[in-house]
C-alpha cells in the first residue's frame, strides 16, 4: 500500500520569497492535515481538511500561509512571503476518517524541510 | 496546553523491554491515549491506542492504569531500530497535540 507522498522533501529560499509544498495522501482517506515542526518540537497542527472542506485552520498564519486541497485528494501548503522563523519541517499526514469514531490514526509522509535563509 | 507528562529522554539496552511512562492525570472519559514515534528525518508512525483496556499489537503494548491517569508503552524486545522520539497524546477527535515526547536510544 502506498503512504503519504510529498514534495519536495529538501527546499532552501531566500526570505521574502515565495514557497509550495505538494502533498498526495493515502488513496481513500477523507481526512488530510498539514502540521508544522520545528526542530526540537513536537509537530504542531496546521490545518485540517475533510474531502475539500477546511475543518480546523485555526493555527496557520493566515497573512502568510495558505492551503489548498482541490477535487478532495491532493493537497498545496503555500508561503508567501516567507519569514525566518518559517524554517521547519513541513509534515503531511492523512486518516480515514479524521476522528469521527473517536478514534483517529493518521499516517505521515515523510515531510519537506525548508530553509528560510 | 500539554495533555500528558513524558520524561526528556531514556536509554535501553538492545533486546530488553523498554518501558515508557506518560501522565495524563486530567484525562477525560472520551479520551483515547495514542502512542507515536518518529524515527531521524522520518514522519511520525502510530504505535498504538487504548481507551480503558490494555493493547497489544505486534509492536508494542499499550498498559492504562485504572484510573487513567497514566499509561506505560512497552516495547517488548527493543532493537537499535527503535530508537526515536516516542509521543504520548490524548485526544477524543481529530485533534493530536504532540509534545516534546521522550528520546528514547537503544544501545548495543
């Protein structure tokens, strides 16, 4: 069974520019989330889509971030314009079902690291 | 708002169990206690989850105190291989707040 595909999983950019993250989840689940880490921490929720609904967006940077998930598979996280502190490992992960049981297992892909120089 | 309590960092040895704590003294009843780990330049893998009861996979087991308020994960026969950040978290939706989790190295 394919997981979570992202890309790229290396990128490095000049602050001010602008960047995009792609994500393709596991076929058939409903539920894609993009989360944020920065080294040393724990992986902080971004924004959650269900199909191509936004459910939860509440911690993404709105000024800034952007995301997308058209046709309700693959999914775009955008930076623009990127800022220093924006250097992270960018997380993609998805679920069948995205906690409607109460029960929620979300696989990850393997992320794309950005470097905000 | 941290939900659990996990210690910084363990060390075991290759081929023994290996037994991590986590507290989650304000749990509530809908609540479910994931485990996860994250290997080196890896995303984060699901272990294992457990309501009341006790779990086993073939990973690892998942031991819930009775009242709730802690858990232990157990890797039964640990490998250099499973070395890596394991995360304790609670949640009753979509929500997985991860924290700092505990670095846990195997050595040969």
């Amino acid at each position: 069974e394919a997981g979570v595909a992202q890309s790229p999983r290396y990128k490095i950019i000049e602050k001010r520019q602008s960047v995009a993250f792609w994500c393709n989840p596991i076929s058939g689940h409903a539920t894609l989330y993009w989360y944020q880490q920065i080294l040393g921490q724990g992986p902080k929720l971004l924004i959650q889509f269900q199909n191509n609904g936004v459910v939860d967006d509440s911690q993404l940077p709105k000024d800034r971030f952007s995301a997308e998930r058209l046709k309700g598979v693959d999914s775009t996280l955008k930076i623009q314009p990127a800022k220093l502190e924006d250097s992270a490992v960018y997380l993609c992960a998805s679920s069948l079902s995205g906690g409607a049981y109460g029960y929620n297992e979300q696989f990850f892909g393997p992320g794309t690291r950005l470097t905000v120089l | 708002d941290a939900k659990t309590t996990q210690p910084t960092s363990m060390d075991c040895a290759e081929g023994r169990a290996a037994n991590l704590p986590c507290n989650h003294s304000t749990i509530s009843g809908n609540e479910y206690v994931y485990w996860y780990r994250q290997i080196h330049s890896q995303g984060p893998q699901y272990i294992i989850h457990g309501l009341k009861n006790n779990e086993t996979n073939e990973m690892a087991s998942l031991i819930i105190t009775e009242d709730r308020k802690s858990s232990t994960l157990i890797l039964p026969h640990a490998t250099l291989r499973d070395t890596a950040v394991y995360y304790c978290i609670v949640s009753n939706d979509y929500k997985l707040s991860f924290g700092a989790g505990t670095t846990v190295t195997v050595r040969a």
